[in-house]
C-alpha cells in the first residue's frame, strides 16, 4: 500500500508541476493504478474507448433529436407531413404491386382523417382499434387519426375471443377498423364491445357488411384536418401497443409521440440509414420492432420500405434479392427459421448489410452473419412500456448492449449509470434486495439482476401501462436515490468487466432447482447447439415433497435418441440444469413477437391425465429418461421416489 501511495503522490506531482502534454499523459497511467487499483483498468479502457465515444456521438445526436422534436412540437404526423412535401414523388411504401409516395400516403391519411371527423364524434384523446395485417394502409390509418389526436390502439390479429375483446375494450375504443381477413373475428365478438362504429379495410377475401373506410373517404378533402392542432402535442399519445400477454391478458403500453420520434432516430442513426436504403419488414406492424422502428426510420431517411403481409422464411432471402433490400429486422426466433431453411443461391445474392433486432441467441449469431453474409447486426433491448434500453452498437456476439466503463465518471454520461438500474434480487423471493438506508444494491459484474427503468417524468405521463393500476404494480420507489422512481421490467440480466449485457431470461421464467437459479433461456441456447435447428422449450413444474421446480423440456424431433441425448446434456449442461422430463410435441404456440407461449406448459407440468405428448422422466434409479407412465406417475406424486 505504501509503494502504491507513493506513486500517486508523484504522478499528483508530476500533473501538478508540468504543462507538457506527453508528461502529463504519462502521468495518467500511475494515477490511473492507484486510484482504480490496478493496471488492469488500462487494458478495460483500451478495450472500450472507442466503443464509448461512438455511444457519446449517438447520445448527443439522440439529445440534440430530442430538443428539435420539442422545440418545433414535432408530432408523427408533422414530420410525415413534411416529408411529403420535401421528398413528394419518393417511394415510401412498397406493397406486393403497389407503390406509395411519402406523399400519397399523407394525401390519403388527410381524406381518412376528415372524413372521421365529419362523420364521427371523436374528441382529442379518443381511441379507435386497428386490428390487420401489413399493408400500406396500416400506416395511413395510424397517420390519420394521429392528425385527429387519436390513439390507436395496435390489435394482435391473432387474439379472438376474450382476448380480443379485453384488448379493444380496455382502450375504450369509440370505433374499430379491421380488414376483411379478420373481420369474422369482430363480428364474433361485436355484441361484447363498447363501440359498435366498425370499418374494413378490404384486404383478403370475406363476405363482411363492414364499410371499407378508405373507400368512404375518398371524396373527403385532401387537405390537412384543422381545429385541433394546438391539442396535440409531442406528449400526446400516439398509440397503444400490447403486451404479448404470455402471462395473462394483454395490456395496453402507451406509446407518446416522442417515444416514436426518438426510437425511429436512434436507429436511423445507429444503422447509419440513408435515402437509398431499402427496409424489408416482415414482422407485424403492431409489434414495436416494426412500427416504432422500421416506421420510425422512414420517417427520419426518407428511404424505401419493401413491405410484406406476413413473415415466411422460405422466400425471406428471394424477396430481398428481387427488391434490393438492405436491411432487415428479427425478432425472438426468426433467425432460427432461416437458418432452418436449405440453403440456396438468395442466401448470398443479396444486399443486405445490417439486421437490426432482438432475441438472436448466442449461439447462432456467428453461424447467421456467417451464412448469410451480413456485415452488422444491432442486437437492443428495451422495454416498450418505459424507459428501459441498451444498445449493441458494435456488434459483439451474443450482447444486447452495453454500460460506457470508461467514461463512467464523465458527468454527461452518468446518464446510464442510473437509467438503467440493474438491480440485486433475493433469490428466495425475486424481490430487489434492500440496504438498510431502504436502497436497492447495483448488481456487481457478472451477477443476474433485473433491469429498472427510470421515470423521469411521473408514471401517468411518459410511460407505463394504460391501466393505471397495471402501471403502479410495476414501479418501484427509492431505488438509486431517495425519492426516485423505476418502472420494473420483469427482465433479468448481467453485465460483464468490460460492461457488455447479456440478457438471461424473463423474471418468471427462471426457476430454482437444487438450491440453484436455472435460465431457460440459458439452458435452451445451450440444447439448440446441441440439436440444431429444431424448436425448444425450457420451463419448469413443481413435484410434490421437493423444494424449488423441476426443469421441463418441450422438444419438436421425430427421430430421438434419448441415450445420447442424456450424454450431450450432461456433458453441456450443470447437473441442476438438465431437464427432468422431456416432452415431445409436434409444433409449439408462438407469441406474435415469435417466442414460445410457454403459459400453458407451465400449468400442465407433466400431468399425463391432461397432456397425451409422450413424457419422459429422468428416472433416478436407473439414470435415464423413460417414459413416464400412470405407475410412475403415481409413484413421484405420492412421493415414493427421491429426487
């Protein structure tokens, strides 16, 4: 310690007494030891500099976005509005044999917009309920009644029943717009919804009665909608998008026209988008990968979107070499569906240099830049209902982002340290452990935490759910500081030394076996570079007499060998991690952000009286998995056998 105080006193003197540049630098390095303990940190800087201040240049041009947005108000449809008139005859939209201009879509929205206004009763702030496809009238829609100040609350089309009518009935629609694909659905279900003002958009085959909105409003005026433009503001909600609702009902996150504005422009900045890029969208525009970014994205570039109905891997690569696309967006599982695919001559025909996303396992990630040839993948985190985000700029496998460690101590940075607030969990309860000031503790490197997201605003205004009760069970007090507030997002994750992200799993995903916290989104990354490319599905159940949840495995394969496959797992796997029972089943229920619905697994277990998939059990006493009959079953439910 005395030869450590030693060096920093004459590295103090040396920064002191000199004014030259190369002797105060060198001065740095000694200082640099003593204060951080070690010359470890060095290497850390070295590793991350540059790194940082390309995240600097983007912090301060996401700041710079934000002052412009508030100082000219700049709503959705403003800006649409003056891409029409900056870029009038450019393609924006591209549809099957369609082709849309920035300004024919303005045009449109403007006739949709006065005809809602003329002959519905509408106020500022009222909901209507868009339930289609992609298609290019997905946009005019949301654009039209954005200039009306009215949210529009984005339906998963895939929901029906009480799924559905929850969805539309907590938004407090006045009025719904759905295209004749899923028109059955409403008509099923119009009797149970607060409004009955329904209209199509006359896509897809259908024997509806429902009007076709853009029909009725073609003889509208094509003029800009007035009296109502000093209502509507930056802050003003744009639109509702849903929750996948794995865990329950659908809720409602609210999306002002800020958060749209700043998201499209940290990726248009991000992916370096220019006027001559072409986006190739394929995921569901009521999905924030897609419209917040995809769309938000047009909205900065003026460039081209190549727009399709509906995601399909087998002609995802034919459709990017025929339009020349240039970037493209996954989510959750859709890079394993390519992968899946054989190979062909589009795999590396294409243009396409940058995939933007999330939910890219590890494990795949070089195998996919690889085969396909794509230059940059931007892998993010963020959480659509607050403010939660990381950002993996450059492209380092198998990260969602990560924290500036070497500009932890500039103050205009310090804006990460406590944004993002990776907080400790007890692993007994899952709640955030406390310190005895009432503060909750920073996870150390490498340590599982869940990430919180803080309000800056009060969480009525910016952030959060629609239901305000939904919204005050997720946020958390006195987390950094005393006073302060976090919208909890349910996500755990860790970073390492050099400050890279790695997300783990969802908070109620992750369960304790044998005193151990097991990922399943761990141990399905580590079973899919086992198998290969076949669907995967870790959850867990609880047995009788046993403390914590027993791994379960859900697994697409025809042809199993469970011999060997018990000897890749052990070898792969700690021994809490291995499945105790594997289930077979012929094609798993996917979420509308493509990841596994694993609800209803979790609720059956391995319940043999209601599941007739073929279970296996890890048989104990004879160290392999067979298969689980009413014997044996009977046998772990009373007990008998010690696990």
């Amino acid at each position: 310690m005395g030869k450590r105080i030693l060096i920093s006193i004459i590295s103090a003197a040396m920064l002191y007494w000199t004014t030259s540049y190369p002797f105060s630098l060198l001065a740095f390095f000694p200082l640099t030891y003593f204060v951080f303990g070690g010359w470890h940190i060095l290497w850390r800087y070295k590793r991350t500099v540059l790194r940082d201040l390309q995240l600097l240049k983007l912090l301060m041009s996401i700041k710079k976005s934000q002052i412009i947005c508030k100082k000219d108000e700049l709503t959705f449809h403003k800006r649409w509005n003056r891409l029409a008139v900056t870029h009038p005859k450019k393609v924006a939209v591209v549809f099957q044999d369609q082709i849309w201009t920035y300004r024919h879509i303005v045009l449109t929205a403007n006739r949709v917009a006065n005809y809602i206004s003329a002959n519905l009763c509408l106020d500022v702030g009222d909901s209507v309920a868009l339930i289609a496809e992609n298609c290019p009238e997905y946009i005019v829609i949301l654009l039209a009644l954005s200039k009306l100040g009215c949210p529009t609350a984005l339906i998963n089309y895939n929901l029906k029943a009480k799924q559905l009518i929850h969805s539309i009935n907590i938004a407090s629609c006045k009025a719904v717009i759905v295209t004749n694909s899923f028109s059955d659905q409403v008509n099923q279900i119009e009797g149970d919804l607060v409004s009955t003002n329904i209209y199509s958009l006359n896509r897809g085959a259908s024997n509806t009665n429902y009007k076709d909105i853009i029909q009725l409003s073609q003889y509208s005026p094509s003029t800009e909608p007035t009296g109502r433009e000093n209502k509507i503001t930056i802050r003003s909600t744009l639109c509702y998008i849903y929750t996948s609702g794995t865990t329950g009902l659908p809720k409602a996150c609210i999306i002002p026209h800020i958060k749209a504005f700043v998201s499209g422009f940290v990726f248009y900045q991000s992916a370096n988008i220019v006027s001559d890029d072409i986006l190739y969208v394929t995921l569901p525009l009521y999905h924030s990968s897609a419209l917040l970014i995809s769309v938000g994205m047009l909205m900065h570039g003026g460039c081209k979107m190549y727009l399709r109905s509906k995601f399909s891997a087998s002609h995802f690569w034919d459709d990017c070499v025929a339009n020349g696309c240039t970037v493209i967006f996954y989510i959750g599982e859709v890079c394993r569906y390519l992968l899946s695919q054989p190979n062909k001559p589009s795999d590396l025909t294409h243009k396409v240099t940058r995939a933007i996303g999330n939910g890219l396992r590890v494990s795949l990630w070089n195998e996919f830049k690889t085969r396909f040839r794509v230059n940059r993948i931007i892998e993010f985190y963020a959480a659509t209902e607050g403010y939660a985000s990381t950002l993996n700029l450059i492209s380092e496998p198998g990260y969602v982002g990560y924290l500036p460690v070497s500009m932890k101590y500039v103050p205009y940075f310090n804006v990460f340290y406590y944004s993002n607030f990776l907080a400790r969990l007890d692993k007994e309860s899952g709640e955030p452990v406390r310190l005895p000031n009432g503060l909750c503790i920073q996870c150390e490197p490498n340590e599982p935490g869940e990430i919180l997201g803080i309000i800056r605003e009060g969480p009525k205004k910016m952030i959060g759910y629609l239901s305000e009760e939904a919204t005050k069970k997720k946020v958390i007090r006195n987390v950094f500081t005393r006073g302060d507030a976090y919208l909890r997002t349910g996500d755990v994750l860790s970073y390492n030394e050099f400050g890279f992200y790695t997300f783990l799993d969802r908070k109620g995903d992750t369960f304790r076996w044998k005193g151990e916290n097991v990922s399943t989104n761990e141990v399905e990354t580590i079973i899919t570079s086992i198998i290969g490319h076949n669907d995967v599905i870790v959850y867990s159940a609880p047995i009788p007499g046993t403390e914590g949840r027993a791994g379960m495995l859900a697994i697409v394969m025809d042809d199993i060998d469970l011999e060997s496959l018990l000897v890749n797992f052990r070898q792969a796997l700690p021994s809490y991690s291995v499945p105790l029972f594997i289930r077979l089943i012929s094609a798993p229920e996917l979420t509308s952000t493509f990841k596994y619905r694993k609800v209803n697994f979790r609720e059956e277990g391995f319940d043999i009286n209601t599941i007739t998939d073929p279970i296996f059990f890890l048989d104990p006493r004879c160290n392999k998995y067979v298969p689980l009959n009413g014997d044996l079953y009977d046998v772990i439910m009373r007990e008998k056998l010690r696990l």
